[in-house]
C-alpha cells in the first residue's frame, strides 16, 4: 500500500486555513533543526518546510529516544506518529492534524544528500541586537517590549562612532534622550555589559532556552554557531 502523501493533506488544510483567514496552523510554525549528510547544525527552518523535504525524501526525521537519536524516513515517521498517537494518550511535542493523519513534527531533520556547511554570519540589525540583549536596556538594565526600545550608538556617530555589534546597543527610550548625544562617560552612564558580536545567532540562542528544543544542543557545539534563522 502506498502512503497517502501528506503534503497533499496539509496543502489542503493549509489552504483552508489561509482561505479562512487564520494563520497557519501553530505547529508548522515550531521550528526545526537541519543537519547536513555528517551530523552537523547548518539550518533552522519551519515545521512546514521541514515536511516539504521530508516528502521529498531528501531528508530524514532524527529523533531523540530513551537517550539516543533513532533516525526514520518519512513512511516510518508517519507510522510512528500513528502509532504514539494511538497508544499515548500524552505525547509531549508539536502535533499536526488533519482529517485523517496525525503526525508528529519532528524537532530534528538531516539531509541525506548534503555535505557541505553554508557560510553564514549573524546578520548586523535590529532584531539580531535586540536578541542580544534580550529587550534589556544596557544602561538601566530593564526590559520593554520591542516598542518601547531604540538603538544606542555608545560612542555617537557625531563622534566617530561607528554601526557595529561592538557599538550598538539597546536602550530604553528614557535612558537614550538622557545620555543624548554623549559618551557613557561625559552623561555619568555605565553599560551593564560590553557588547560583543554574538558567537551564534541570537534568535537560535532564545529557542534553546526552551524545553522543546533541548535535543539540538547535542548538534550545536561552539565550532557550528553559524546557524542561521530564516
Ligand atoms: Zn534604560
């Protein structure tokens, strides 16, 4: 018996959900971790473009059990996914259902034909730095909402100042028309950390703080903080 393709069913429940107005469905918006043919983090991508490549079969679901990490191709995936949702009655993880199929979103894919690892940075902008300092304001240490928050050029650009990792900060606006167009020094202001350009992305840095992403950390050594989010 051949497997209904899955893509076909969330198509539809994807189209039905944009004809109706509605977002997508939250589980094809977790994210997942992509490794490359020899194990290695190159990629963080959606729940829903993981299952692109999966019903492709250019990918396969790396799934952490009982201590170890099983790998499933899609069929086998779809199968265990049945088969976890029959018999648990609570599975822990992201879910997505459709009128027939029940399947589980993976939190870990690898390529099957990829071996190189893509050269990539962390990306110099407003929600990167934001990420950083995670909304706090450098100078009195509070955080705000995205909306209540401006960048601070610590040296000001009127004085050389430059638009680096080392030079921008976060602040809150109080703090930023304080200090004005000063050195920390001349407005009597320390920063509550030296800002650096960050090792991995930011954004990657705030998923792994969350429970269901611990089994990335196993494929996230310091020699691979390239990731970069979409
Ligand atoms: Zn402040």
């Amino acid at each position: 018996m051949s497997m209904p393709s899955l893509m076909d069913r969330l198509d539809v429940a994807i189209r039905g959900a944009l004809t109706m107005r509605e977002k997508l469905p939250p589980a094809l918006e977790s994210s997942v971790l992509v490794l490359n043919r020899l194990y290695l983090a190159i990629h963080v991508v959606s729940a829903y473009r993981a299952f692109c490549l999966l019903s492709k079969n250019v990918a396969e679901v790396v799934d952490f059990e009982d201590g170890q990490f099983v790998s499933y191709d899609f069929a086998s995936w779809q199968e265990l996914s049945e088969y976890r949702a029959r018999h648990f009655q609570q599975v822990d993880g992201d879910w997505v259902r459709t009128v027939k199929r029940t399947i589980q979103v993976p939190r870990i894919i690898r390529l099957l034909y990829y071996d190189r690892i893509p050269r990539t940075s962390v990306k110099f902008n407003r929600r990167n730095i934001f990420a950083r300092d995670n909304n706090t304001c450098q100078y009195c240490g509070r955080r705000f909402p995205t909306s209540e928050l401006s960048l601070d050029h610590v040296i000001p650009r009127s004085r050389g100042g430059e638009s680096t990792w080392e030079n921008v900060v976060c602040a809150c606006l109080e703090c930023n028309v304080r200090k004005g167009g000063r050195t920390p020094k001349e407005a009597g202001m320390t920063l509550i950390r030296k800002p650096e350009k960050p090792k991995r992305s930011p954004i990657l840095a705030q998923k792994l703080t969350q429970a269901k992403y611990q089994s990335w950390k196993a494929f996230l050594s310091e020699a691979y903080w390239s990731v970069e989010l979409k």
